[in-house]
C-alpha cells in the first residue's frame, strides 16, 4: 500500500513528543499505518470511534481528567463532528489536538473525496480553528509541538492537514 | 418515579466520582440539591456526555465516573454506546433518565402532556440496546426502591454498567443555576486533580432509609 510509512511513523513520533497518549480515531487509508501503530504501543489508548464526533466528547473528557489526547480522522470526519467541535471545544474553551487526512486536493484520483475536501478549510476559517498543512516531513514535528502549544495556551482546537505529499507515496 | 427522587438517592454516593450530565432539567435538578466541584454540567451538546465520561474513565481509571444522560441524548448518540462497551472501562455508570421526550425544551407541559415525545415513547428500549451494544450490564427500572438499588450496586460494582430509569416527564422546580458554564469547567478539573479516595471509606454504613428525610442541608434550603 503506498501510504508512507516513514511518515505515518513521524507523525507518530511526534504526537507522542508533544504528549499524547490517548488517540481517538475513525479511519480511512491514508491513516492505516498511524492508527496501527496507536494499536501497538503499549503506553497509547487507542479508542475506535463509531462516529468522529464522539472523538471531541472523549478528548474533552481526557483533557479534564489530565490526560493529553488528539484525534485522527478525515474530512469527512472533521465535518461530522462540527456540532461536538462548536458545542464542547469551542463553548467550553477546550484544546482539541485535530490531526485530520486532506483528501480531494491535486492529485485526488477518488471523485467521492473531492467535495469534503474543498470544505474542510472554509469551514475551520469559518469557526476561526487555527489549522497548518504538514506537508514535508521536516515540518512534522515543529509544527506538531508549536499546534499543541498554541491548543493549550488558548484553550481551542487546532487542526493539522495531513497532505498527499507526506501522506502517500505514488507507486513509480 | 420522579427524577428528582432518583437524584436524592444517589447524591450521597457521588462525592470523589467525576460526575457528567447532561442540560437542562436533569442539570438543573442535580444542582438544587447542592452543587460540588466534581459535578460538570454539559450544557449543549446532545450526546456527549457519555463520551465525555469515557474520556474521563480512560483517562483516571482509579475513578468512578458518572454519566447522567436523557433519553433524546442518548438517542443522539447511539453509536457512542457501542465505543462505551467495547471500551469497557470498568469505572463507569450510565444512567439514562428516561421520560419519554424532549423534556428540556419545552417537550412537556404541566398534566404530562409531552409534546415532543422521543422513540421511546413507543417501544425503543434502551436497555435494550445497550445490551445488544455490548454491555456487560443494563437494565430498565420504574420503581424508586429498585433505581436505588441498581444505582448503588453499580457504584460498589466493577463493570461497566447502564441503568435506564423510567421517570415522568416532569421539570424541574427551578431551573436556575448560579455557576457559569466556564467556570464549572475550570472547576471541574480542579476537582479532578483531588486522587479519589476508597470507595470502601466513604460508604456509610447502612443504605438511607427510605422514610427518613435526607439529611442534606443545601437541598432542604433549595427546595423551599
Ligand atoms: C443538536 C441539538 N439539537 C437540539 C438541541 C435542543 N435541546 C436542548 S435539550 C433537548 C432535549 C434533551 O432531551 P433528553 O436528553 O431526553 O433530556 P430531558 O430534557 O428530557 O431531560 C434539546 C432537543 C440541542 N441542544 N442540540
Ligand atoms: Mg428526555
């Protein structure tokens, strides 16, 4: 599968780095290798989702409890959860750690991807959600750190785009 | 069975548990018996309360974590119910006040008409569901002795469990509530941050005796 695993794993490495070590998460395939290695690591609780929105609830309550958490999920997914987003994250003032695979930009061969794609920035804009791409893997794991320091700092949610340039490697 | 009455039976039992429930009535009925520090009221979001209490239990699973939830929530959120057992977290009691309708809002008037009436109202059992769900433990109550004991059996117990308790579908007597949403969640944590004492410690000997008042002094001030 020509998701990156190299990459997946920076992603990984650098989620804990910042002190995650609750994931809650609804997949699609660029996030295969992430959630897997959630799955294995012995010191992360990974909690499968039936519906992202859940995923605000339960960060909401690790985050009260003390617990670092983040969410793993698509467009689609960041979508779904906007009520959970609006009515918890936002209304409560509550850091929110949203690491969410960007679908539908250059390069999207799946049509049913290429409409939640066009939204997912509008809508955070629309909600004033800070949000950066991660794109090289260079950038991965400052802007993970500078993305949770500003979530706790301002008591918000923050959004990372996981693009196909880090995300999937086009077989040659 | 009243609400009201079900929450007098418990309040005793909650002091050290992480306590979530959600808006409106049910809120506003736990707050007139006397607010705490470990008790957040969600005050919008349909639904999340239990996966809030699921963040909660994962995250101190040395805690008893409460979840107060209404029919319309939780109907909200039926998929949360399937994550809530396949999590398992043994910390964890579910309490669904089940009066048939969307009470909060306006969905019932004095003489119990219910205006807007949810599924349960005809036939959707939601014990039932979170049997099928995967809940080690669930059932329906309807009499105040029986909520009572399911309630305390599920606090001493240590499985992941769901009471549905059929009340009516009355408001509260009041529904203000002088603490303001932000600053219950600043306190709510604040209050987690206390480790919890031993259950076993804090039990008083006897259960209450159902004739004799309750002894809390905030509620008798409240209810006046
Ligand atoms: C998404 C959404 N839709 C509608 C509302 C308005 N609302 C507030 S409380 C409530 C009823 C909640 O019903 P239930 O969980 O059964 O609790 P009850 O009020 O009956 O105790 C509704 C519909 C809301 N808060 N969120
Ligand atoms: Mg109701």
């Amino acid at each position: 599968m020509p998701v990156s695993v190299a990459n997946s794993q920076l992603v990984y490495d650098a989620m804990k780095g910042v002190g995650v070590t609750l994931v809650s998460a609804l997949p699609e395939t660029w996030l295969v290798h992430l959630i897997r290695m959630a799955d294995e690591d012995p010191d992360m609780t990974l909690v499968r989702l039936a519906k992202e929105e859940e995923g605000v609830g339960i960060s909401a309550g690790a985050h009260f409890a003390g617990v670092k958490s983040a969410m793993l999920m698509q467009n689609h997914g960041f979508l779904q959860a906007i009520n959970g987003i609006v009515g918890v994250s936002l209304l409560y003032k509550i850091p929110l750690l949203m690491l969410i695979t960007d679908r539908g930009g250059f390069g999207e061969k799946d049509p049913w991807q290429t409409e939640g794609g066009k939204h997912t920035r509008p809508v955070l804009d629309a909600l004033h959600i800070a949000h950066d791409d991660l794109t090289r893997p260079d950038d991965v794991q400052p802007t993970m750190a500078k993305a949770m320091t500003l979530a706790q700092s301002s008591l918000s949610p923050v959004a990372l785009l996981l693009n196909r340039d880090l995300m999937w490697e086009e077989p040659r | 069975m009243k609400r009201i009455d079900c929450l007098k039976a418990i309040y005793p039992e909650l002091e050290d548990c992480a306590v979530v429930t959600i808006m409106g009535a049910v809120a506003a009925e736990l707050y007139s018996l006397g607010h705490r520090a470990n008790f957040f009221y969600l005050e919008h979001a349909m639904g999340l309360a239990s996966s809030i209490g699921l963040g909660i239990a994962l995250a101190q699973p040395g805690r008893k974590v409460v979840v107060i939830d209404g029919d319309g929530s939780v109907l909200m959120n039926l998929g949360g119910l399937t994550t809530l057992a396949r999590s398992r977290p043994k910390n964890l009691v579910h309490l669904i006040f089940d009066n048939e309708t969307l009470l909060s809002v306006g969905g019932g008037a004095p003489g119990g008409y219910k205006w807007f009436t949810t599924a349960t109202s005809t036939g959707t059992d939601l014990a039932g569901i979170a049997r099928a769900a995967g809940f080690p433990k669930a059932q329906t109550v309807r009499e105040l002795d029986d909520f009572e004991e399911a309630a305390l059996d599920a606090l001493d117990g240590g499985e992941l469990s769901c009471i549905v308790a059929k009340v009516e579908a009355e408001m509260p007597k009041s529904f203000l509530m002088d603490v303001h949403m932000l600053e219950n969640r600043f306190e709510f944590p604040r209050a987690l941050q206390q480790p919890p004492r031993d259950r076993a410690a804090l039990r008083r000997p006897t259960r209450i005796a159902k004739e004799q008042p309750t002894t809390i002094p905030a509620l008798k001030s409240r209810e006046e």
